[in-house]
C-alpha cells in the first residue's frame, strides 16, 4: 500500500479490504479501520473517499496521538482570535475545511475521555464551536473515518474509551491483518518500492541478489508496509553500487553488522532542532506536524530526541522544556515517543554526561598539576 491510493498484495485479505472499501464507498456510513501501525490505515481510508461520492471535496486528515488536548481541539474545531497565545486571527478547523468532504482521524484510542465527550457531541449535531466561542459558527457535513491500532474493546473495559463513541464510530469495520498474517504479499511491496523510490531518487533500479532478496522475504517486518519503505528507500539511497547484497541489509534483517553503520547526521533534523532550542518554535508545530505528515521520518525524529537528551543528560521533563512545550505536555510528548518507537532510555545520556565529567575533572586536574 502507498499513496496512490490503491493496495499492493495478492493475498485473499487484501483482496477482501478491497471489496470492502468498495462498499464503505457507496455510503456515508462511519467507518472504522483496526490493525497494528504501519499496515497502510490511512491508504485504505484515502481509497475509501477517492471511491466515494465526496472525492470531488476535501479529505483531511489528524493523528490524534500525543497531542495535548487544546491543541487536538482546535486543530479539529478551529479557534478564535485571542483564545489562547499567538491566537492572532480566526482560524476554521478541519471540520470547517473538510465540509462536504471526509475527514479521518488517525489513532483516535489515543484521545483522551474530555476530546472523546467533545467529538461525540459533534457526531450528534454537526455544530462547530470553535475554541473560545461561546456558540456554534457553522453545522458541517463530513463524513468520519477513524483509525486505531487498539483494542477499542479493552480501553473501553479499562475506562479508558467511551462505548457510546465506539459504537458511533464502528458502523463500518475493517481490520487490517500485519504482514505476518499475509507473507505473500511481501515480494509484491518489495518490488514496488525498489522501483518507487529508485525513480523517485533518479536512481537506476538496483538488482538484488537473491540470498538477499530472501533474507527480505523470510523478515518479519514488524513496521510493516511502513518498514518496508522505510528500509527500501534506504537501501536505494545509501548502496554502494548497482547490486545489493546481504552486507548492505539493515542489521535487524540480515542477522549480521552492517559493513558501514554510520549514520551521517541528517541535515533536516539538525535545522528543525535549531528551530525549536534557538529559535523558540513549539515541538508540536517544528517536528510532530511533518513527521505525522509523513514528511519527517522515524529517524529524523530519533536524530532530533537523541540531541536533546544529550543537552539534557537524559532528562526528559527538561527535554519538554527545551523544545518549548508547557510542561502539561510531558505526557502527551512521551506517549507519542513511545507510539512511535522513539523513546530512548535517559541512563545511558546520564552515564555519558557522568563520563564527560570524570574527564572535565581529571583535565582540570592535570592543568592545576602542570602550574604547581
């Protein structure tokens, strides 16, 4: 699956989410689309809508993970000039810019039970009260669908969701299975991305050896198909020559140290982290908005969090404060870091920082030695 809006695979599960987004299509029904990250969610819901008869308006999409929940409403709802800081001007939400159209909301298990009561009460009525309005400026017409990779029926047995939402929400269910539940769909996603990405990067489409090819097959994949292009695009950029062979597979996936594992720093990631610590831009505008565009990827933000801590010592509360986040937003912060893999043990940057100071200390040392 990729953005073109269409799935890659010849498994029977794939061919059965087909023919079900072909029914969800010819309805407004809510649809809910289930299964574990990275297995191609939101191409299913942008099929959905570029099949159905909203395709001609607008499809918006949120990641409602990690995100605080004023900033989660507002960017639903829209706000008012002067609702809150750097509020300047009147500002419609996606409801208002996707009227007509469809809007589908990522991770919505993750929202908290206040936005759960605010959505459920939108789904009732359609009326859009924008953050620091005191009535409804518009009623809208849009059609959800909604993505989580829980198990909604559990959060709801734990409190943690509202069963009336999730029935709201699953009128439509689609599931979708991870890789390991359709391995032959796996040289298919191969092939596509190794083309996709070698034309994207005007690069040659490169031959792969077939110990290689199979060590790609056999993988299990547990990003799935985001994994896969992820490591496709890797693989496409960084070789060495026009074959890739088993040294140039990722550690994870050929069982063996890669023959050059560093990393050069990327340059993107280096200007975002500037943005936020000198120039005093918020995380969740700099870093959370492009990478759940997918404009930022997993090892940029890795890249970004890994500095911090640095600067920090491990510290992740003053981490928050350095990328110019209200310490409200620590939670938040830590839970999209953990959603996305990026959550890195504080030790080992307070053992580096304990080690820097040994070394500071025994250098201060030996200058004080060598003047006596």
């Amino acid at each position: 699956m990729d953005n073109c809006h269409y799935l890659l695979g010849n498994s029977p599960a794939i061919r059965a989410i087909d023919q079900e987004a072909e029914y969800a299509a010819l309805t407004d029904a809510k649809v809910l689309i289930t299964g574990p990250s990275g297995v191609g969610k939101e191409v299913v819901a942008r099929l959905i809508h570029q099949r159905s008869g909203r395709s001609k308006a607008p499809l918006a999409t949120i990641n409602c993970a990690g995100l605080p929940d004023s900033l989660l409403e507002s960017e639903l709802f829209g706000h008012v000039r002067g609702s809150f800081t750097d509020a300047y001007r009147d500002k419609p939400g996606w409801f208002e810019q996707a009227h007509r159209g469809t809007i589908f909301m990522d991770e919505v298990g993750e929202m908290s039970l206040r936005m759960q009561a605010v959505l459920l009460r939108f789904l009732e009525s359609g009326e859009i009260q924008r953050v620091g309005s005191s009535r409804p400026v518009a009623t809208v017409d849009v059609r959800i669908i909604a993505a989580t990779n829980r198990l909604l029926t559990d959060r709801i047995a734990a409190g943690e969701f509202r069963a009336d939402l999730y029935y709201r929400l699953n009128v439509i269910h689609l599931p979708i299975p991870p890789l390991t539940e359709r391995r032959e769909d796996i040289p298919t996603l191969l092939e596509h991305f190794f083309r996709l990405y070698s034309n994207l990067h005007r690069i040659q489409v490169p031959e792969i050896r077939p110990e290689a090819m199979e060590l790609l097959q056999q993988y299990d994949w547990p990003g799935n198909v985001r994994e896969i292009k992820n490591i496709v695009e890797r693989l496409v950029v960084r070789r060495r020559s026009a074959v890739i062979t088993r040294a140039d597979l990722p550690t994870e996936v050929s069982g063996q140290e890669l023959v050059n594992p560093a990393e050069p720093e990327p340059s993107r990631a280096i200007l975002l982290y500037e943005r936020m610590v000198q120039g005093g831009e918020s995380f969740w505008s700099v870093v959370y908005a492009p990478f759940t565009s997918h404009d930022l990827t997993r090892d940029d933000l890795r890249y970004i969090v890994r500095k911090g801590l640095e600067r920090t010592h491990g510290s992740y509360k003053v981490l928050v404060e350095l990328f110019r986040m209200p310490p409200k937003d620590y939670k938040p912060f830590l839970n999209f870091l953990r959603k996305h893999e990026c959550h890195m043990p504080f030790q080992r940057f307070r053992t580096m920082a304990n080690r820097q100071d040994d070394l500071d200390k025994r250098e201060s040392r030996g200058r004080i030695s060598a003047a006596s």
